[in-house]
C-alpha cells in the first residue's frame, strides 16, 4: 500500500504543494490532475525520494521511503519520465534491460533472462522492432514506450507515470491506458499524470487533483471531476459528457475555444 500522509514537497524549504494526502492499494489507479507548472513532476519527485519531503510522510507497506535503501525502493517504485531528448549511445535493448539493474547485485551484469523480460516488456508495447535502434535516434513518441517498457522490466509493485502519453499518436495512447488497465488487474499500483481528465474516468480508481498549494481534491473521479472543478484547475469552461461508443459509454471533458 502507498500512502501519502499531510505530505509538503517543493525546493530549498519552500512548498509548491501542502498537506496532500491519498492512499492507494494494490491493483488501484491513481490519476493525477493539475495545470502545468501546479507542482506534478515536483509531488512524483518526493513519492520517488529524489526530493525530501518538507513535512508529512510517504509510505510503502508501512515503511517511510526515506528509510529504505535506494536498490530496495527502486524494487517497489518504477518510474517513467516525460520523453526528452538523449545523446545515450546504447540500443533501446540495452536502455529497456537497464530496469533489471535493481535485481542485480552490485558487480553482475544483465543476462539472458534479464534480456528476456526487457524483450517480452517491448513486445507487450509493440516495439520488439526497435531492439537494436540506438536509442537516440528513435522519435519522442517511441523514446516514451522505452521508458515504459523500461519500468514494467523493472517488475516494481508501484509504476509512477510522468504523462505517459504525451506525445503518442492516438493508438499508442489507447494502447498504453489498455496497458494500464492491464497492470491494475496484475495487482500493480499505477500513479499516472495527464492532461486529459476523461482519461480518469476510464481508467482511475482515484483521481488527485492539485490546484496549487495546500487546495487540492482526492476521491473517485465520478465523485470529484466536475465541470466547475475542472474550470477552475484550467481556467477554462469545460462540459462534461456522457457518450455511447461500441464498447459501452464514456466521459469526454470538452473545453471551450471562446
């Protein structure tokens, strides 16, 4: 279980973010909400140990996560950054089975079945192709599945999403909320950013939604996204609806232009 109790994070003592709590249990999926620069990339930053907490508490399985050993924390949480560009001279084979690094002891080096699991996590995502592309020639787009298909390798209990699907066509995007959903029903606990709310509807067991400093909402999405909230967190109007497909009905968050 991950909790997140009364938690301040920011940089050299001052918070951007104040008194956020949630929790998630295994199989949950977590969607995290928020404007740009509202202090996303900064909350995943904390959650991973990277930034000290300026008060409250993260918790896995009852232990803070300032008390576990960098390799035993990065056994219970993966994360996958927002793609950038790289200058990495290795292929996405050897990227993708840098997730096993955790399991390995300090002087081994991945073996074949470290290599297997990197290879089964590329075919899951459809980018067996890519093997022996180097890394820093593959698109943006692609770059963000490595990443993904770099923490499933990873087998951490908690995935810790940065907009996963920024920058991925439209398929790649339904590809990667199927995968997501895939993950919960293994058991695995998934925090995900977007900047598309009808995304929680589909797929969040929770949503957190940051409006900046200590105002925030956390709850069920049919229970917390609302037209005035949403508003509010974009600064733009925004209609909710409900709407018939072939694989039964689905919330769509549309903003207006004017």
């Amino acid at each position: 279980m991950l909790k997140v109790q009364n938690l301040s994070c920011g940089y050299q003592g001052q918070a951007m973010l104040s008194g956020i709590s949630f929790s998630a249990q295994p199989g949950d999926v977590v969607c995290i909400l928020g404007a740009n620069g509202v202090g996303k990339t900064t909350l995943y930053r904390t959650l991973l140990g990277i930034l000290p907490a300026i008060s409250g508490q993260v918790t896995i399985g009852g232990q803070a996560i300032h008390t576990l050993p960098r390799d035993a924390l990065a056994r219970r949480i993966a994360y996958v950054p927002q793609s950038h560009k790289t200058v990495h001279p290795y292929s996405v084979l050897d990227v993708i089975t840098m997730g096993r690094t955790a399991h390995l002891s300090l002087f081994r080096s991945p073996r074949k079945a470290e290599e297997q699991k990197a290879l089964q996590a590329m075919c899951d995502l459809q980018i067996r192709h890519l093997a022996e592309a180097p890394f820093s020639e593959i698109s943006g787009g692609e770059r963000q599945l490595c990443y993904i298909a770099r923490a499933l390798t990873q087998n951490a209990d908690i995935l810790v999403m940065d907009e996963p699907t920024a920058n991925l066509d439209l398929g790649r995007q339904a590809l990667i909320l199927s995968r997501i959903q895939d993950l919960s029903r293994m058991g695995k606990t998934v925090l995900y950013s977007t900047h598309a709310p009808g995304d929680a509807f589909q797929c969040g067991h929770t949503v957190v939604t940051l409006l900046g400093g200590s105002r925030y909402r956390s709850g069920h999405p049919r229970d917390v996204l609302t037209e005035a909230l949403l508003g509010e967190m974009y600064g733009v109007d925004v209609d909710i609806h409900t709407v018939a497909t072939r694989h039964g009905s689905k919330e769509v968050c549309l903003p207006h232009a004017g």
